[in-house]
C-alpha cells in the first residue's frame, strides 16, 4: 500500500511540473524564446507519459 501510494505522488509531482510547462507555453514571456517555448512544450508530453508510466508501474 505505502509503494501505491508513493507511486501515484510521484507521478502526480511530475504531472505537475508538465502542466507548469503547459500554462508557460500558453501565456508566452517576452523573455523565452520561440524556440524554447516548443521546447518546454514537448518536454510536457514526455514528462505527462513518465508520469503516466509510474502510475501503472511500467506495464
């Protein structure tokens, strides 16, 4: 049970962290550029499939 639920926390810290990039990407700074704003959009879905990953214990 104490390894369920740490595996849900974490994948929710890292849904969390790619919802962050998602709401950067969306509401873009004059100080980021284009470039990297793609590139922090991108490493939102990859950080949304690790997380989902982790929630189902790599099956």
């Amino acid at each position: 049970m104490k390894r369920f639920i740490r595996r849900k926390f974490e994948a929710w810290l890292i849904l969390v962290a790619a919802k962050i990039l998602v709401v950067r990407n969306v509401h873009r700074s004059p100080v980021v550029s284009r470039r990297d704003n793609n590139k922090m959009y991108g490493m939102a879905e990859e950080l949304e499939d690790i997380a989902e990953r982790i929630s189902n214990q790599y099956q």
